[in-house]
C-alpha cells in the first residue's frame, strides 16, 4: 500500500509538471472537433471523408484556485496512447436539474451539482491538475462523438495512473469513523490472509470460518478479527453502511470505471482505497449475520461489484446477468457499459457496439438478435429479464426482446438450464435478417399444442394439495382413456422429474402397488421438510428428500406444468395456456413456448423444459418425420 501511494503522488507531481501554467483560454471554442488534431491524408482516387483517429480524447486541465471562486478549466486533445499522466473521475452525475457552472476554454459551461463539487474538490490552489471526467471530456450534445468514445472507455480508464471516486460531501461527519474502521477490517484480514489488500478476492475470503464471528475462543490466531467483527461491528455498522449505501455503488458505469486501475474514494477531506470497502464490506456480507436489512443491503451491494470483477474478462452474456441490477440513467447503458468488460470477441463484435443514434427499443433489439444468432446461446439465457405477457401489454418492444430497463425479474421465473442439454443437436442457428427488424424469423420446427395445463405451482409451489390436485387431474385422464402415453410405465418418476424441470432423479424408487402410477402420497416425502420445518424438526428429516424438496420449491416457482396433445408433459413459463405451441430452434440448447396471433406469427413467451425431448431426442423425430423443419416468426 506505500508503495503504490508513493507511486501515486510521483505520478500526481508529474502530472502537473508536463500541464504547465495556463494560456488564457478566451479564444478557444468550448469544444474543438476530435478531427481537428487528426493527420491530414493525401487523396488517392476517388475523395473520401477523412477518418477521425480512433484514439484522440479529450481531457480537462483544472486551474490553480480557491473556494468561493468558480472553477476555472481547459480541455485539451490528445492522443490516448501519448497522453500525460491523468486522472480519471468517477461520480454520479445526480439530478440535471440541479446545476452548478465552470469556467471551461472562457465559456460559462453548466454542470450537475455532483460534478461542481467535486471538481471544487480536486482543484489545487497552485497547481493545475489533469483530468479525464465524462460529462465534459466527451460532447454529450454529439451523438457520433459519444458513441465513439464510449468504445474508448475501457482503454481511457486502463491508462489512467489513478480513479478518483467522488461520493459526495459528509455534512455529518461519518466518514472518518467509517473509513477507519473499514480500513481496520480490511488490514486484519490481509495479515489473516497473508495477502495484500489489493490482490485479496473473493476466494480468499471463503477461506476465512464463520465461526470467528462469535466465538473468538476457538481459534487465538483468529481472535483479533473475531473482535473486529464483533465488538468493533457494533460500534462502526451505522457508519460504515451509511459510506456502502451511495448510489455510486449501484450504478452500472462504475464497475468497469475500477476495475482497470488503482481507485481511491473520496468522501468530503476522507479518502481511502476502494479495495479496503470492497473487501471488507463483501467479509460482511457473506461472513456476517446482519439483521439489519439497510444496512445488508448496503454491504451486498458493495459485495456485487467486488465479485464482478472477477469475471472481468468473461463472456458477454455471463456479465449481462450479474449486471443487470444495478442502475443507468440511460437504459441504453445497461448493455453499452460492459462492453468494455467482456472477452474481446464480444467486446469487439461488428454487430453490436455502442450506437446512442438508435433508441432504446432498437438497441436492446438487435443485442438480443445477436444473441439468438449465437449457436448454444439463445435466448433462454436472456430469459431472466423477460417480463410477464399479460403487464407489457401495448408496449413497443417485440415479445422476443427482454427489458434489461426493468432491473432483473425474479428469480423464479426462469428455469436453470442444466450443463447436458442441448435438444437440437449439433445444428447452429439459422435467422433470416431480411425480415422486419422487429420480427425473428428463425429456422426450426414445432411439437404439440399444448392440452392440458395447470397454474396451481405459481400460486403455491409449496403447497403438497396443489400437486395432489394436478395428480388427480392426470389420472382423470387416465381413467377415461384419454392421452394413453400417460399410462405408460415410469410416468411418476416423468412426473417427478418435469415439476422440478429435471432436478429431481430417483430411478431407485420403485412403483406402488397399483402398478405403473405412483400415488400422491409417494410425494409427501419431497414435501415433509416444508410441515417440519415450520415445528423446528428439521433433524427428523432424510437429507435427500430435504434436497429434492427444495430443489422443487425453487423450479417449480412460478411455472406452468402442461401436458401436450401427444402425451408429452413439461414445464414451462406461467403465461402458458392451451393451444400454446413447443418449438425448437435450430442451434438452441433448450425449447420454446410460443403463442399463435396469425398469419404465421408467434409471440415468445420463454424457455421450457419437455421430458424426453432434452438431449436431441427430438432432432431424431425431425429426422423420421414426426416434425416439419419451417421458418418461425416471432413478433
């Protein structure tokens, strides 16, 4: 940590001595075309326009002075790869409406509050100081300029020698109390750990038992950050959940504006690492029994971000997932601000980069295009963020397309796609681009309608009676002879493993005594954990049947079961009704429900698991003729 600070402040004073002393800036333009430092190119044949370098930023040299006077600035071109040391900036722009005004090349510029304070905050009375800040680096007003720029950010904040975070002012003084208590966490646990604070991860951090929480006896080499955990928490909670609650830690920008190079938060005159919060408040988090749900939801938060990081790097998709809940002011943002994150095939994919020119609908349009586009991705990955049919009503995004603007739905929703399916094979995905951008038309074929389907688990997936009454429905029809495949031998075992969307598998159970149907009261013993958790006679229960009972509770959430007109049963989204189609489609790992509206066209209504058809059984009925390949339209 010494050395990094020494290497910091070398930087800092180089940083000023390469600035210089200002030139009056009267004369200058607020902002000067990126183009205008670019090369000239001699023409060769036909004329064409000339290129803007993809590497020229602008940053911003703040003026030596004091409060009460206003901040006086200048904004320079540069080349990225040739800049001077600098700083980056990372704050939260707060509400427009709120301004402050700068100085910037002579002209009154107008800023958010947020901004005007902590550019008051990083001003040096005799020094200039270097700067790369959004909100005045990149003409917000040009809609070219700040699609272009965007695709620099992650080699902006790469190069920088330093982030600083801007949190905001402490009128109350919390923030020393805070810091120090936080930094006393982090630096025990690296001396636990013998890691440095800033190498610590999160699989350190397992490393270290719950038990030094509250028994400080068992181990002496723990003993200290038993104490701090402990007696220390107690006193220093308030504070430090106050520091883990700014909504700069929810902000999607940020987790990449950190995670390139060394970042120091700023807190009115307090500052410290952003590795020291991170860590110490993801120990809290996953170490820590907090009844407070503020002040949990303060250091889970934190928590996200730190384990983001981790997979900095990682596929496209895996980061959408994780980042997803945290907030843009521009819900294009939501898939433009990891780009800079992801593996360079992703991040580098001529298909989609960043466009501000595009609305909202169309931006998150053509991503998910891309994403059905990609063989064994699909769009079951992106399901987690589809809303319910029946609330998006009237809206103008395709049924097709997921809301990353509406946050995460929950969890339930979706079902877990299991490593070993893959239920169309080794085909790869074939969309037809020359349809209307809002339609998918994607190559593949159709099972069954749907007949027969029961909401019962949405309602209460806990409930045993709910089960016995779907059980009892499907023997009704069993009865009167209708759907015969239902009779066959080891459909309770089918039964069992469609509800928990093939989480449950137990060959070993044998039939009952009426021969090939199970009886209801065979799946008492996957619900029991629910009766005797509630008397706090968990003990009493078979460790695999508490298992497969929560395995249950969890797949089974907010799903409809539904038996197709072939006999065939499965689980899929809650919005299924009868006469909804199963589909596959070429290149996707798991079926689809959709619904007919006409003329060939279908809404999308999500993932679904069909038992027997997971592992490419159904391509072999394509190949006998059972199915018909054709084009599906999804609107």
């Amino acid at each position: 940590m010494a050395s990094r600070i020494s290497t910091m402040l070398s930087c800092l004073k180089l940083s000023r001595l390469r600035t210089g002393s200002s030139q009056t800036a009267s004369s200058k333009p607020l902002y000067s075309p990126l183009s205008s430092v670019a090369p000239r190119r001699r023409p060769s044949g036909k004329q064409k326009d000339l290129k803007v370098p993809r590497d020229l930023i602008r940053l911003l040299k703040i003026l030596p002075g004091s409060a009460p006077n206003i901040v006086d600035c200048e904004l320079l071109v540069v080349r990225l790869d040739k800049a001077p040391p600098y700083e980056a900036l990372s704050y939260v722009w707060g509400n427009p409406e709120l301004l402050d005004h700068v100085i910037c090349n002579g002209q009154r510029k107008s800023v958010t509050i947020n901004l005007g304070i902590a550019l008051k905050h990083l001003r040096l009375q005799d020094e200039t100081r270097l700067i790369w800040v959004d909100a005045l680096c990149i003409n917000q007003e040009d809609v070219d300029e700040r699609s272009s720029q965007i695709k620099l950010m992650r080699d902006i904040y790469t190069r920088t020698w330093r982030v600083v975070v801007w949190l905001g002012e402490d009128p109350e003084g919390k923030a020393e109390g805070a810091i120090s208590f936080l930094q006393m966490v982090a630096d025990e646990c690296s001396r636990q750990l013998q890691v440095p604070v800033d190498e610590i991860a999160l699989k350190d951090l397992l490393k270290i038992p719950f038990v030094v929480l509250w028994d400080a006896e068992t181990s002496v080499a723990l003993a200290q950050l038993s104490n701090i955990l402990t007696i220390e928490f107690e006193k220093n909670v308030d504070a430090a959940a106050w520091l883990c609650s700014h909504s700069w830690f929810g902000r999607v920008w940020v987790i990449q504006e950190v995670a390139f190079a060394p970042a120091m938060i700023h807190v009115g005159a307090q500052q410290v690492a952003w590795e020291v919060v991170a860590l110490s408040a993801t120990l809290f988090s996953i170490r820590k029994r907090i009844e407070n749900l503020d002040h949990r939801r303060a250091f889970v938060q934190v928590k996200d971000m730190f384990v983001i990081e981790d997979v900095v790097g990682h596929s496209y998709i895996g980061l959408l997932q994780r980042v997803v809940p945290f907030e843009a002011t521009d819900p294009r943002d939501k898939l433009f601000a990891i780009l800079g994150l992801c593996e360079d095939e992703d991040r580098l994919n001529p298909d989609f980069q960043p466009d501000y020119s595009k609305d909202v609908v169309e931006v998150y349009t053509i991503f998910a295009r891309c994403m059905a586009e990609r063989t064994f991705i699909g769009l079951a990955y992106l399901y987690p963020h589809f809303p319910d049919p029946y609330t998006t009503s009237g809206n103008h995004f395709p049924s097709w397309v997921p809301r990353w603007d509406q946050g995460k739905i929950s969890p339930g929703q979706s079902i877990s796609m299991l490593p070993s399916w893959n239920v169309s094979g080794d085909t790869v995905a074939i969309v037809n681009k020359a349809i209307d951008p809002k339609t998918l038309s994607i190559k593949g074929f159709r099972l069954s309608p749907a007949k027969l389907v029961h909401h019962g688990l949405h309602r209460d997936p806990q409930n045993v009676s709910i089960v016995k009454q779907m059980w009892d429905s499907i023997n009704k029809c069993i009865e009167v002879g209708d759907l015969p495949t239902l009779a066959e031998e080891g459909f309770g075992e089918r039964f069992m493993q469609t509800i928990t969307a093939g989480a449950v598998f137990d060959s070993s159970r044998r039939h009952s005594e009426k021969g090939c149907i199970w009886g209801v009261e065979e799946l008492h013993n996957y619900f029991d954990f629910i009766n005797l958790s509630v008397a706090g006679k968990l003990e009493s229960i078979l460790p695999e049947n508490m298992a497969k009972a929560r395995q249950l509770c969890v797949m089974a959430m907010k799903k409809a079961f539904f038996i197709l007109e072939d006999g065939q049963i499965g689980l899929g989204p809650n919005a299924t009704e009868p006469k909804d189609i199963v589909c596959v489609f070429y290149g996707h790992r798991m079926p689809y429900i959709l619904r007919p509206v006409g003329d060939g066209r279908y809404l999308f209504l999500g993932p679904c698991f069909v038992h027997g058809i997971m592992h490419r059984e159904a391509m072999e009925g394509l190949i006998k003729g059972k199915y018909r390949e054709e084009w599906l339209h999804l609107c």
